[in-house]
C-alpha cells in the first residue's frame, strides 16, 4: 500500500516525524497543564504570576496566565513553533532533496506530470503535519481535562490546526526557497532565517506601540490571533484564513516554478538579486593550496566553519543581548522576583539563587546558553552519521589515515567549533557588561561561558558512539529526545519537587550556576571525563565496524 | 618465482542472514592484472571492501603483500590506490580540491604525474563534485587511485559512466602499471572488457567463486549466437556437426538458423557460405546470459576449477 503512489511513499517517510514530533509537542503541552494548578494555589501565587508574566509581554502576550491554558500558552508562546523546523526541513527536501540524490529523474520518468508530483508531495507533507496535529490535539485535550482547564476537544484541535497552519506557512517558503538554491540544506537555512525574522517581527508590536503593520508581515502574528486555550479570548479567524491564504500562494508559485524549470538546476533570479559574475577563470590549475585540504581535521574544521560562526552569533549574541536587557530592566525584574513566589522558585532552581542582583538574573538566563550549544553539537555530529552513511568516508578510509584517528580528527574539529563558541561568549559577555555597566565576577563569567564547553562535548562523543551502531535519522532522534528529556529535567524538575537523585540523571545538572558560584570543578571534570569514556568506546567501535552504506 | 600480493583463503562473509561471499578463495601473483567477474550483486564488491579492510571477515583470510587486511589495514593501504563501486565524495568540493585533500592523506603525490593524469582523463579540476557527471565523477576516483603510483590497484567497475575513449585511456593507464610491475585488481561485469585488460580472471556467482584461470582459457565459456537468414530454407544437419557449434536452432520457415557457437564461428561461415545468405549477426551474450547458461542445472559446473 505504502509504495502505491508518490504521495504515499512520501507520507511513509515522514512517519517516524509524525510520531516524534506529535506526541513529542503534544507531551510538553500535557505537561504543562498539569503544572499549572501547583502554580496557582494561593492568591499571592497567582498575582506574582500574573506579575511576572507582563514581565516577558514582549516574547508573549499574557492572557489569563493564571488559567492552565492561557499559561500554557503563555509559556510557550513563540517557542511551541519549534515543530515548524520539521516542517520547513521536509519543505526544502521534499523537491530539492530528491534532485539532490539525483531519484528526481527516476519520479520525472514516470507517466506522472511534474507539478502532479509536486501536489502528492506537497499533500504528504499537510498530511503528515494534520497527523502530527491529531496527537497534540488529543495530548492537549488530556492534559486540560485532568486539571479542569475548562477547554473543549474542539479548541484542543483548533490550538493543534493553528499550530500546523503557520508550520505549513513555513513549509511552503522552504518550498519555494527551495526553486532558487541547489542544496536542501541552503533552502532549509534560508528559511529558518525567515523564521526567526517572523519571530522577532511579530514581537515588534508589543515593544514599540502603533507597530502592528510591521508584526503583520509575519505569519507569527497571524498565528498568535487565535488562542482557543485562553479563556475568554476572541479568536479571530482572519488569522487563519492568512495562513491558509499564504501557503495556498507560495505552494501555488513553488509548483509553478518547479514544473517550468531545469531539473537539478536552480530557477535564475532576476540580475539585481544575482551575485556579481567573476570573471572568467581556466581550470583551476592543481594544486589549490588550500588550508583546510591538509589533513581530516582542517577539512572537518573547514566544512564547520560557517555553522560555526552563525551559532557563535547566535549565542554569543544571546548571551550579550541579555546582560543589556537585565540592565535595562534590573529594577523592574528584581521587584517582581522578590515579590514572586514562582519567580523566585525558577530563579533558586535555574539562577542558583534568589534575585537580589542583575547577577542572579543573568544566571539563570545563561542556563539557555549550555543548551543551545548542545543543539549546535547534535547538529553536527548528525553530519558524522550521514557521511558514514552516504558512503563518504569510504575513500577516506582507504588513504593511510587509521580510523581513530578519522574519527579523532572530526571530533577534534567539532571542538574547537565549541570552544571558539564559549571563548566568544565569553569576550562579547564580558565587552557588553563593561559598557552597559552591569558588575559580574570575571573568574565566574569565565567559568559560565567556558564550562558549557563541556556539555558539547558531551553530546558530540554521544553522538558518535550511537552512530557506531544506529543509523542516522535514530541517532539523531536519540540524542534530541535525551535533549529534550534533559531540559525538561533541569527546567521542570525542580517546579515538581523532584527528588535530587533524578535532578543528576540530566547533565545540564552539573553545569551549575556558574555566574553565582564559579566553577563546580569536579562536576566539570566529571561531565569531561564522561565524555572522553563515551568518546573512547565510539572509537573503540569504529576502529572494528563494517563500515556501510 | 613471483609472490602474491593477494591470497585470499576460504574468506566468508554474510550481512546478518544474508548472504555476501562463501569460501573465496584465490591468489593474484604480484604484477598480474587480475580481473574480477560476476553478475550484480554476486559478491565482486564484498570481497573487494574486506581487501580494503572496510569490511571484517566472519571467517577466513584475506592478505596483500603477506599483510592481513583487517588488522594492518593502514600499512596495507600506503601502498593500495582504490576506486570504490559508487563514489560518493563531499558534494561542495570541486575535482582539484577532492584531489589536493587525498594528496595531503597520503603524505603528497607528485604533482606533474597528477596533472598528467588529469589531462589524459581530460578532467576539469574546477567544478565542484556535486556538478560532475558520473563519468567526471568516476574519473576523479580513478585520478586519486592512481595518482601515488600505488603498486597494488583495487578497482571496482573502474569504468561505470566511462566514455569509450576514457575507457580506452583508462585501459592504456592499467597496461601502464602493468608495464611498470605494478599490480591491478579489477572487477566487471563487462566481459570484453576484462578479455582486454587482464590476464587472468576469476567468476564469482551467488558468493562463490565459481573459476579462477587466464584469460585464454576462459575462452571456453565465451559463446557466440549467430543469426543467418538464408534466401530460402536449409538443413539444420549441415550445421550441427560443426566444430564449435553447441547448438542450432531454426525457429519460424526454416530460413533463418539460430546457432550458439563457441570458440571459432570459421566452420559456420564456411558452412553458411555454400548457401544463398541474405542477413547474418552475430551477438556476443552477456555475462549475466553466459551463467544461466553455463552453470545453470544441478550446479555441478560451479566448483572452482582453478585452469592454472
């Protein structure tokens, strides 16, 4: 049945993603809900909340945050729309992905027209998403009713639609993107740069006031007019019907796109939009000289370069903007933590301590540091994984360089990536506490940028010592669901009185409050030599491995 | 008295139930072409991937120069230039960066036998690897294999994607090593092309090596199908008893004979020439036509019968 047709076979791809990322959404909404009435117990407790919540108006609106479905809401906000990377991902490859691999030509012989192929494709993918939908709406559904959120199925599945509209929105840019580059990968980075403008575009208007025009070119803002989880609030269905309206328009002019170009070529963009020719060059003659030619680690270091230095700005700007927003609005936060039971539950849990300083505050903020560096670790070791699998490490392996010391070489490349993240972080911390005036301990600044170093590491060496035995989709679901798993530990845990043993079975335990209490020494080299162990037996399985495709 | 540099003894190999290769056995002598035939998927790659060390043997041994191709796989593989069954390399790199990187894995090539060998293959070294066709692509493997003037090549279906004129500069480069005392190990489903290379061959069907001689004594199984069509009926008597002749065949009115013929076809055009022809082909089956044929049945004709 599943190989029938091309629709099918697509959908058939997307299964495990549908599994994951439903119930994986589904469950962190659940989860929620049920927290949701240990937060509320006394009327103190819920003004602090109430409180709090206006603090972070410019990520989220807060409406009715005292209620497990407007908290809920609240507390994702924005972030819930993570499950729009699968789709932007599936977007980007489901065409371009396939002339990649060069399978294009095999569909295109069939007796099947291009933008047909195109439609079952595009149809797998809303299919996949209504599916992954089902499962939210349902977890969603559950957790409102163990707490008497108040919520129908009918609002569960409205939240669920909303949420897969605007990833459909997403799909369809990538799709579209996705006709004017030549890599999968090049469309999907494209479009997550579209996705993280549209974040920050639709934050626009709850900063600066009579903005809303400019939040309205953002799908986001469409996406935030409906919140049937939130009691009392008027959902409006325009937001909805521009959802649709965007990604019936963009898929309409992908396929069109699609069915009038080259196959494996790109459409050509007008002159203006065009880099400048260079000139023209004869074959270059050999050899390149190159620096990243001369061994498997300049390679490896060469080909992470430019992921490199987008994560470096990503967190090293993160890390900067928040030092400048804790001094902007140290006053306001400290009064509200202090006032703040919860608030100053999530500080002692996240800051180490209760608020009493910009220090504090900054602590628990740089808890997100260490975590996004481990989401930039599993994203290349998954790269490890392919390359095995794609059969790149092949002729590699034939020249005379032993397997460890291949897989040494990427490792090694992978780590300096992380190092020069902390070690950036670092400098732009501590050059943006300088100017803004904000005072941090040196020596704990430099324990908190460099001692998540460690935490990459971590997930690098997990990473590959799974690949020696998974292939790379389950090796990477592995290691995002452990992610996951430890984030919600280190991040939730502590709100549910977890027992402290449970608390250490997540790494980002270990890591500590830095900025507060220095360097934890011995958590530090433990978590090192965890890794150096993990990263041992990796190379101790892929020096014996078949190496296969 | 030459040595081997390759003896493979009793090698076995299977993917969890599945078969790869049973009980291979076989020597190449040092500065032999050694050709390595087979249908698809009968085992020429398995046993190709566990010589170079990237896969581990369930049973058995497989050494180059006197070194175990498992356990001394780096010092085997100073002196081995390989051409992988499907190259894939790093999509991004162009055809001179590819080759510069391997020239720095194996510690420098000489650089004006390297741009000799992309002139000879006519390989434009700018183009990035994911543009290349699968011929540019084939060539840029067989430039990395050769480029350090290994003295053991291992080369799987090295011509795949190949023009005829590159599989001609291609055929001149092995007789060049040959010519040099180096050693070539090749595998192929192409039959000619292996007749034209090598000088000695071995089959392998369904995991087992099935023949292992030279090449003139694979001339055996080599058949021919002859088609002539006559201007009126003949005999099929007048063929069947001659030498070389296997089998006749006279489908339809009697004027056209099918004759399967192996070895010399001169006794069929003698015979043919008595009478009045109107058309006559020659088709040369394949490899793959050439097994069900020739070892079809009770498989009593698969034993290896080593000719040498």
């Amino acid at each position: 049945m599943w190989f029938s047709s091309i629709y099918l076979k697509t959908l058939r791809d997307f299964r495990i993603a549908i599994l994951g990322w439903g119930i994986g959404i589904g469950l962190l909404v659940y989860i929620v809900l049920r927290t949701v009435p240990s937060l509320t117990t006394t009327a103190a407790a819920r003004a602090s909340l109430i409180a709090l919540a206006q603090g972070f108006n410019w990520l989220a609106q807060p409406v009715a945050v005292d209620t497990p479905g407007g908290y809920a809401t609240f507390k994702y906000g924005p972030t819930i729309l993570l499950i729009a990377i699968w789709a932007l991902a599936a977007g980007a490859r489901v065409l371009r992905g396939e002339e990649e691999r060069g399978s294009m030509d095999v569909l295109l012989s069939l007796p099947e027209g291009r933008a047909r192929l195109a439609l079952e494709k595009v149809a797998a993918i809303w299919t996949a998403l209504l599916g992954m939908a089902v499962l939210i709406a349902v977890m969603v559904y559950a957790g409102g009713a163990a707490v008497n959120a108040g919520f129908s199925f009918a609002d569960a599945a409205l939240f669920s639609l909303n949420l897969i509209l605007t990833c459909g929105v997403f799909a369809s840019v990538a799709l579209l993107i996705s006709q004017f580059t030549l890599e999968r990968g090049s469309a999907a980075g494209l479009t997550g740069a579209v996705f993280v403008v549209s974040v920050v575009l639709d934050m626009v208007h709850r900063v600066i006031p009579g903005t809303d025009w400019i939040s309205g070119l953002s799908p986001v803002y469409y996406y935030n007019l409906t919140r049937p989880l939130v009691p009392g609030f008027h959902n409006n269905p325009v937001g909805l019907v521009v959802l649709v309206g965007i990604s019936v328009v963009l898929t309409v002019a992908a396929v069109w796109l699609f069915s009038g170009r080259d196959v494996g070529a790109a459409v050509a963009l007008p002159k203006w939009l065009r880099r400048p020719e260079r000139a023209v060059r004869a074959p270059v003659a050999l050899p390149v000289n190159a620096w990243s030619l001369r061994s498997i680690y300049a390679r490896s270091l060469g080909t992470i370069a430019r992921p490199t230095l987008w994560w470096t700005l990503g967190i090293a700007g993160f890390a900067a903007w928040m030092v400048v927003v804790v001094k902007q609005t140290e006053s306001q936060l400290v009064s509200i933590a202090q006032s703040s039971p919860v608030l100053k539950d999530f500080f002692s849990a996240l800051g180490g301590s209760s608020v009493t300083n910009n220090a504090s505050i900054l602590s628990a903020l740089f808890a997100f540091l260490p975590v996004a560096l481990m989401v930039f670790a599993l994203t290349q070791t998954n790269r490890w994984a392919a390359d095995e699998e794609d059969g790149r490490l092949e002729l590699v392996l034939a020249t005379p360089e032993p397997r460890v010391r291949v897989l040494g070489g990427r490792f090694a490349a992978l780590a300096t990536s992380t190092v020069i993240i902390g070690v950036v972080t670092l400098m732009a911390t501590a050059v943006t506490s300088a100017l803004s005036g904000v005072r941090l301990d040196g020596g704990n600044l430099v324990a908190a940028s460099l001692s998540m170093i460690p935490l990459g590491l971590l997930v690098a060496a997990l990473g590959y010592l799974f690949s020696g035995w998974l292939r790379t989709a389950i090796d990477t679901g592995l290691l995002s669901f452990l992610l996951v798993i430890w984030v919600f530990i280190s991040f939730i845990g502590p709100g549910l009185n977890w027992p402290d043993s449970t608390l250490r079975i997540s790494p980002l335990y270990y890591y500590g409050t830095p900025l507060l209490h220095g360097l934890k020494l011995a958590d530090t080299l433990g978590i090192l030599v965890v890794s150096a162990a993990a990263l041992g037996l990796a190379s101790f399985r892929f020096a014996r491995k078949d190496i296969g495709r | 008295m030459m040595s081997a540099i390759i003896d493979v003894d009793n090698l076995t190999k299977s993917y969890g139930g599945k078969r790869g290769i049973v009980d291979v056995s076989f020597q190449v002598e040092e500065g032999e072409v050694f050709g390595f035939l087979g249908p698809n998927g009968a085992g020429k790659t398995t046993t190709i991937r566990l010589l170079m060390g990237l896969l581990h043997a369930d049973a058995g041994t497989a050494r180059l120069a006197g070194l175990d191709c498992w356990r001394e796989s780096v010092a085997i593989k100073r002196f081995v230039g390989y051409v992988p069954g499907e190259p894939s390399l790093d999509p991004n790199l162009t055809g001179g960066q590819i080759l510069e990187y391997f020239a720095h894995l194996r510690g420098g090539v000489d650089q004006a036998y390297l741009k000799q060998l992309v002139d000879r293959l006519d390989l434009d070294t700018s183009r990035k690897f994911r543009q290349y066709s699968s011929g540019n692509k084939r060539k840029v493997v067989l430039i990395q294999a050769f480029m350090h003037r290994p003295r053991l090549l291992i080369l799987d279906e090295p011509t795949s994607g190949l023009d005829p004129l590159n599989q001609q500069e291609f055929a001149r480069m092995v007789k060049e090593a040959h010519d040099e005392g180096r050693s070539v190990f090749l595998s192929s489903h192409i039959l000619t092309e292996v007749e034209q290379i090598c000088t000695r061959v071995a089959i392998i069907r369904e995991g087992r090596l099935v023949r292992v001689g030279g090449v003139a004594e694979m001339k055996d199984i080599k058949r021919h199908e002859i088609t002539i069509t006559f201007a009126s009926p003949v005999p099929t008597e007048a063929f069947r008893p001659l030498s070389d002749v296997v089998q006749v065949d006279a489908p339809g009115d009697g004027r056209t004979l099918r004759l399967m013929v192996q070895g010399s076809a001169d006794a069929v055009i003698k015979a043919a020439a008595r009478y009045s022809v109107v058309t006559l082909t020659s088709h040369e089956p394949s490899l793959e036509e050439i097994f069900l044929r020739y070892y079809e049945g009770d498989g009593k004709d698969a034993e290896v019968r080593n000719v040498v």
